[in-house]
C-alpha cells in the first residue's frame, strides 16, 4: 500500500484478526510490535505482554515503548461470554486508554483504527444511554456505571457501541492537534477462535441466518485489508468513521426492503 516502512502497534496480536493484521504490516516490511495477553508467535519485529483490563500495564507498556509509531490497530477483544466488567474493559476501556496515551506518541499524518463490531448496530440511538460510560475514564468508574445497566442488554454490544461513539468523539481533536485519524472497522461474523463464543452469547440460529444471507463467514483475509487501508496515507481524508466490513448483511436493515433482482 505504500512503500515506506512504517511502525505498526497491533494491540491483540495473539490470534484471529489481530495476529492476521500483524502479519499483514510484518510481511510488507513494517516495523510491527504485537501486543497481546497471551505470549505467541505471531510474525512480528517485537513482542509485548500486557493485560489491556490493567490500567497500569497500558501506561507501563506506552512508557515502555515511546515516541515514534506511525499506526495503533487496536484488535483486541473478548466475547459475551466474559464477565461483563472484562468485556467493557478490554473492548472499550482498554481501547480508550491506548488511543489517548498514543496520541502523543505517532508521528503526525498517523492513524488509529480500531476493530468494532456490526454488534454496535443502533449505537445512534444510545448515545444518551451511554453517556456514563463516555465519562468513565477507570475500571472503577466502568464497573459502576455497568452495574447500574439492564443486565439483559448485551454488554458485547454496549462496549462496541461505546467504541465506536469514542472513536468519534476523538477524531476532531486527535486531527486538528495531532494530525491523526481516528476509525472504527465493523466486521460481520469471522472465522476466527471467538466465533463459537459469539454463537452462544448471540444464537447461532442468529449467525446461522447472517450467513445464509450474504453466503459465507467472513475470513480475516476479508477485514485486514480495509484495517491496512484505513491506516494507510491512502486514507487521509478519512476520519471520524465507522467502515463495516459484513458482505453487505446490515445494509437493508438500516436502509428498508432491498431491491428484487
Ligand atoms: N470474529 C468475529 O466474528 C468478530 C466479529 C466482529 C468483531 N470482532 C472483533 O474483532 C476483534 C478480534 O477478534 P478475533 O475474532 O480475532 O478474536 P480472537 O479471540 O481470535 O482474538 C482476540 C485477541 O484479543 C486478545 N485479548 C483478549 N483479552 C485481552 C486482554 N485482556 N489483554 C490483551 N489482549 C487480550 C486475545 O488474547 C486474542 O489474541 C475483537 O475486537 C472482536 O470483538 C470479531
């Protein structure tokens, strides 16, 4: 995408899309640092643990690694099925404090993108509902406003909601202070290790009935191209949005009965 060798952070490199990303930049001659959980071999120049529900492991791992990053792709995420307090944490929370401790530290003309979800479906309207959770700057402050939420509400959908309506609320200053964009990617279904998580806390009648209508899962060969492009100078003009990457499965259900062929 461009021929300049570039410094790429891929926050949730372990595996599924993160590791697929990694591999992406390290494989084009990108200077990558993979950060994940779990100790692994994705293909990458330099390898950090660090546990994103840990405020204080993302502030040593950004002392840890300085100035002079051209691209955060903030992939790391975790299913319903986890508690509520580490979904919100390591969706939204975790998200939050790297892309705010990394302003400083990308280059201007970089980019954050961060992976969401077509989960976050309806975020428009719960913009006042998650308010509180807007202002929650710690783990704390999270857990406290998540215990006050209708706890049949899907707290998955909730953190990618609240992902994307931060990534948003960021891209005007992140641009006019830092010369950084700031983006979300939204992908439909995946064929990666979560997927099963994602049939028991979602239904797999309801992904079953995704697939049916648009043919297949997605792969992660599927979404690292638009996560590569969104954080390419390719791109530049791009900021503020949310890109879903589904096979084309939401579009009518925001826009009305599709068109008969
Ligand atoms: N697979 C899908 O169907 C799908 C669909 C839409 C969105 N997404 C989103 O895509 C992103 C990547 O998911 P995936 O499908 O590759 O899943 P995955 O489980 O394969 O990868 C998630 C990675 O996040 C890391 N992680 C989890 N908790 C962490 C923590 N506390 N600290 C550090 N790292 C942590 C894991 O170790 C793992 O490497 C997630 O944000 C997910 O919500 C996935």
């Amino acid at each position: 995408m461009t021929s300049e060798k570039r410094k790429v952070v891929v926050v949730g490199a372990g595996s599924g899309i993160g590791a697929a990303t990694a591999a992406h930049f390290h494989e084009q001659g990108d200077f990558v640092l993979a950060v994940d959980l779990h100790p692994n071999d994705t293909p990458a120049a330099r390898h950090e643990q660090c546990d994103l529900r840990d405020a204080a492991a993302i502030a040593a791992l950004l002392d840890r690694i300085g100035p002079g990053w051209d691209l955060l792709s903030y992939v790391a995420g975790v299913p319903g099925t986890a508690p509520a307090a580490d979904v919100l944490k390591v969706n939204y929370l975790g998200m939050r404090l790297m892309a705010a401790g990394m302003l400083p530290l990308l280059r201007r003309d970089g980019a954050i993108v961060t992976v969401a979800s077509v989960a976050a479906l309806g975020w428009q309207q719960r913009v006042d509902d998650l308010a509180g959770l807007l202002d929650a700057t710690d783990g704390a402050a999270v857990e406290h406003w998540q215990a006050q939420q209708d706890p049949d509400y899907p707290v998955y959908s909730t953190s990618k909601q609240a992902a994307i309506v931060f990534a948003k609320r960021l891209a005007p200053a992140a641009w006019q202070k830092y010369g950084i964009r700031v983006n979300t990617v939204s992908p439909g279904p995946v064929e990666t290790p979560i997927l099963p998580d994602f049939e028991e806390s979602m239904g797999k009648d309801v992904l079953d009935t995704v697939k049916a209508a648009v043919g297949r899962h997605a792969t992660v060969d599927d979404i690292v191209p638009v996560i590569a492009f969104l954080g390419s100078p390719q791109a530049r003009w791009i900021n503020g949005q949310d890109i879903h990457v589904d096979g084309g499965f939401v579009a009518p259900l925001v826009a009305g009965t599709p068109i008969q062929l």
